[in-house]
C-alpha cells in the first residue's frame, strides 16, 4: 500500500529535497488516501479512520502511463 493523493499519484515526504519526477509532493491539508499498486484501488484515509472499514473511493489504472511510472519510481526510493 502506497500513500497517495486526492488523484491516486504516490506522493513523497521527503524532508528538505525535491520531489521526484512522477510523485506527487505531500498534500499540505494532510488529505491522503491509500493506493494499491496491484489493484489499482484507492481508499481515503480519513473514511477508513473515522467508519473503521476502508471502502473504496475509486480506482485507477496502475498497469501503464503516469501512475505506473509513479509507482516505480515510488519502490525505487523506498528500497
């Protein structure tokens, strides 16, 4: 699971550096969701903590294109 923006994108904390091409930079109102990067499914934080389930906002494509490329780049900084 990956945290994401309102649009799905990985986004990146990282403290005093730029943001990488491809991720998203950490949302300033702290309004994250949560991305599977195998099914495309994207489940807002704030939901999940308030009803205690995580139903699904909605889903994006994670096999091709922007999100694809932003959820490598996403697994090549974490490792």
């Amino acid at each position: 699971m990956i945290q994401a923006n309102s649009e799905g994108v990985p986004v990146y904390i990282g403290e005093n550096t730029a943001v990488p091409a491809g991720l998203a930079p950490w949302p300033e109102d702290e309004d994250l969701y949560t991305l599977c990067p195998s099914c495309g499914r994207v489940y807002r934080d704030a939901v999940i903590e308030e009803i205690g389930t995580a139903p699904v906002a909605f889903r994006v494509d994670v096999t091709a294109g922007p999100l694809a490329e932003a959820i490598r780049v996403h697994w090549d900084i974490s490792t």
